[in-house]
C-alpha cells in the first residue's frame, strides 16, 4: 500500500511518546534508535535483581558469621533452625510478591494504568489479612513448627527464643513483597536495590553491635532482623508513593469494580497456584533441615553453611527468573510471540551462563568460603567435605529459576504447580533411597529436585505456548 511505511513510522513514533510520557521523559530526547535486544533487556532488569538479591541473602550470612564467630556451635545451629523456620513459615505467602509481579507487569504490558493501581490496592489487603492471621495464630505456630523441626533441649530453647522475637515482623515482610512486586513488575528494579543495599547495611551494623558488641547473642541477631525489615517497609512505602499509579491505589480501593468477583477469582487463582507451590518448595526445604537436624548439631550447622550459600547462589540465578517474570508477563499482556520467544531464549541462555560462572566460582573457592562461617573445627570439617554440592547446585537448578519466571509471567501458575508436585513426590522417594549415603545422599536429593522440576516444565510448555500465542510467528509483531 502507497505511503505505508510512513504511516508506520509516525505510530512508531507515537509509541515512543506515549512511552516516554508514561517514564518522565520528553518526547524530544527520545531516540528513535532500534529497540535493545533481548539479551539486553534481559540484563537489564537481572544484574540489578541480581545485586538486590545478594543484598537479601546478606541477611541470613551475615546472621550465621557474626553467630559463627562465637565458635558455639548450638547457637549457630539454633540460628539455623530459627531461620529455616522463619523461611518456612513466610515463604509460602511469597506469591504476594510473584503474584503481583505478574499481574503488573501484564497490566503494564497492555499499557493499563488503573489495572495497575487495582493491582496494588488487592493485593496490599490481601497482604493485611494474612499479617492479623499469622499474629492471631503465634502461640500455636511457634511450638508446633519447633516440633516439626525436632529441635530439643538447649537448641529448642535457643531456636525458640530466636523466632519469638523475628515473628512479629511477619506481617511487615508481607506488605515488603507486595512493595517490592510492584516495583518490580514496573521495571524498577533499580530503585528496590537501593532499598535492599539500605536495608542490609543497617542489618550488618546491627547485628556486630548487639551481638559481638553487646553480645546478646541470639536475641541479637533476631532484633537486628526485625529492625531491618521495619527500615526496609519504610524505604519501599515512601518509593512506591513516588508512583502516579500508586496514589491512584487508594481511590482504585473505594471503588466496587476493585473489588468485582471476577477481578478477585483472577488473583486469587493465580495466588492459589503460586501459594500451593511455594508450600511444596518450602517443604523441600524443611526436609533438607530436619535432616540435618537429625545428624546432630555440627552437621546441622554445616548444613546451614552450605544452604545459605546456596541460597546465594539462588537469590544471584533469580534475576533471571525476575527478567523472565517481567519479560514474558509483558509479551502476554502485549498477546505477542515473538517477543515471548525471544525474551525465554535469551532468559535461558543468559541465566546458564551465570550458572557457570557460580559454579566455577564454588569450584575454586568453596571450601574456603564455607570456612569463614563458624570457628568450630568440627563444622568446618564437615561443611568443606560436602562443599563441592555449591559446584553441581547452580548447573542443576538454573533452568527450573528461569522458567518459573516464565511460567509466573505468563499466570501459567496451575501447570507450574502440578510439575512441582511431581518434583516433589520424587525428591520425597530419594531421600529414603539415598539414605545408605549420608549427608551426601541428603544433597543428592535436593539437586535432582531440581532437574525434574525442570524437565516437567519443559515438557508441559509447547502446549501451553500453543494454546495462549499460537504458532511462532503467527502473533502480532509488536
């Protein structure tokens, strides 16, 4: 058709203002150069996720270092035990982060502002409801989760005094990964990094002082985590209402269509999914632990040595599944394949590529790392025989990060769930047939937990990509 191509260029061009408007930018200094490639855009949201996550995860280093350096090995394992159930129990509402992850980053993704601020208002309710749940139940759910860990003695004494303190930040790390989704699915990552590096610098000044300063020990270490938090709401609150979208929240709260079945049946099925496997993930967890727990307290603390690291490692490899959570979630919004297919491939390639970097970094340095967080010599002994897991665990599991990122930006959520279930009935077999092996066989299971995570949910998705986009190639360009 005559005059085409111009036609296209001005509605390219359009786009680029309604962008820049939606940013802060004016029109006139925005280049009209080709869109970043894949890959770029994808390290563009992972490196800063990335650096955000390391942030997270000095949280639990910092607590078991500075614990370690009073060479008291049930202390560190109370720490540990402490922790593990702090994660346990706060760690299945994860999905009020990944949740609203998703749905802003769809609602962005058709360029939807009032979705965006509804998004905000549901889920900061939900987060509220959860939080008055959780203190209602505290006198019941800190014994109980002290049973199921099978801490006795001095160490449950010493665990429990941990998590009566760190619990009543229960409900502020709730409304914290709602702030954070948010964020996030708003592409500014950058902005929560801030806000995490705050955090955790205020949390290591803490806990040198109250626990090798005035060394209190493990309370020490649970008031230096419930401060932090409390900071970090702060910090993420005052950011959010920088956002026009956000101040809209209140108002999208007083209407009734926020509030619609239909709008409420969405978030809560997706929810639902990502509630339920987050239990599934959880309990993965809680096995590897009470595990542990049952070899004692030395192997219990290096246990805990060797997952903080591999947490790290993680939290790094999860920048990739942000990118792809954030990525994907736009491309459905946007009902284009090309995009979802480009940003998928370039999320699994880039995030193979850190996984090798980790892995080599655990290669080489190790032993020597898990050396640094404990003065006991028993634990010491025992984390740097079982080092070489913190080598294979980032191989194994960067593919199953990846796709959940896909899988939730995609709201992709039920399919994603039945291929944990099986993940899990799995990893339940083979802690029982690798039980003639040790701890060793204790770390064995874990690592193929995450390979047949993987390969479920690399077999369920052509179908699910062929029902929601189409064939490759047959969607909209955009």
């Amino acid at each position: 058709m005559k005059g085409a191509p111009g036609l296209h260029a001005g509605i390219a061009t359009t786009l680029r203002k309604v962008d820049a408007a939606r940013h802060g930018r004016h029109p006139a200094c925005v280049s009209i150069a080709p869109s970043p490639s894949p890959a770029r855009m994808v390290w563009a949201i992972a490196l800063p996720a990335m650096l955000t996550n390391v942030a997270t995860a000095l949280f639990g280093l910092a607590d078991m270092w500075t614990i370690g350096q009073l060479g008291n090995a049930p202390a560190q394992g109370a720490v540990e035990l402490g922790a593990k159930y702090m994660i346990g129990l706060l760690n299945v509402f994860n999905f009020l982060r990944t949740g609203t992850v998703a749905l802003t980053a769809q609602a962005a993704g058709r360029g939807d502002a009032e979705a965006q601020a509804a998004t905000l208002a549901r889920a900061l309710a939900a987060a509220g409801v959860i939080g008055a749940g959780l203190l209602l139940l505290m006198p019941i759910a800190i014994p109980y989760g002290l049973d199921l860990l099978e801490a006795h003695g001095s160490l449950r004494a010493e665990a429990g005094r941990y998590v009566a303190i760190r619990y009543w930040s229960g409900p502020i790390w709730l409304a914290n990964c709602v702030l954070v989704g948010w964020l996030i699915g708003r592409r500014r990552v950058r902005a929560v990094l801030v806000v995490e590096v705050a955090a955790n610098a205020a949390h290591i000044a803490l806990d040198l002082t109250l626990v090798m300063g005035f060394e209190l020990g493990v309370t020490g270490v649970a008031v230096a985590t419930v401060s932090s938090e409390v900071l970090k709401c702060a910090l993420l609150a005052a950011l959010v209402l920088r956002e026009p979208e956000a101040r809209h929240a209140l108002a999208a709260a007083r209407r009734r269509s926020t509030w619609a079945t239909q709008a409420l049946r969405a978030l809560f099925a997706i929810n639902r999914d990502l509630f339920l496997r987050t239990v599934l993930l959880t309990a993965a967890m809680l096995l590897l632990a009470r595990s542990g727990a049952q070899r004692g307290p030395v192997m219990l603390a290096a246990n805990g040595i060797l997952f903080q690291l591999f947490m790290l490692a993680t939290l790094i490899l999860d920048g990739f599944e942000s990118a792809a959570q954030v990525l994907c979630g736009e491309a459905l919004g946007a009902r284009s394949r090309r995009r979802f297919d480009a940003a998928l491939r370039a999320a699994l390639v880039s995030g193979g590529a850190g996984a090798l970097v980790l892995a080599a970094v655990a290669l080489v340095a190790g032993r020597g790392l898990t050396a640094q967080f404990s003065t006991d010599a028993q634990v010491i002994a025992a984390a740097g025989a079982h080092s070489g897991w913190l080598v294979v665990l980032p191989l194994a599991g960067f593919a199953s990060f990846v796709l959940d990122g896909v899988f939730v930006g995609a709201g992709w959520t039920r399919a994603m769930l039945g291929t944990m279930l099986l993940a899990m009935m799995v990893y339940v077999a083979l802690l029982f047939a690798a039980v003639p092996l040790g701890n060793h066989g204790l770390w064995l299971a874990f690592t193929l937990f995450f390979v047949v995570r993987a390969a479920g949910q690399i077999a369920v998705l052509p179908r699910l990509l062929r029902r929601d986009l189409g064939e490759a190639g047959s969607s909209h360009p955009r």
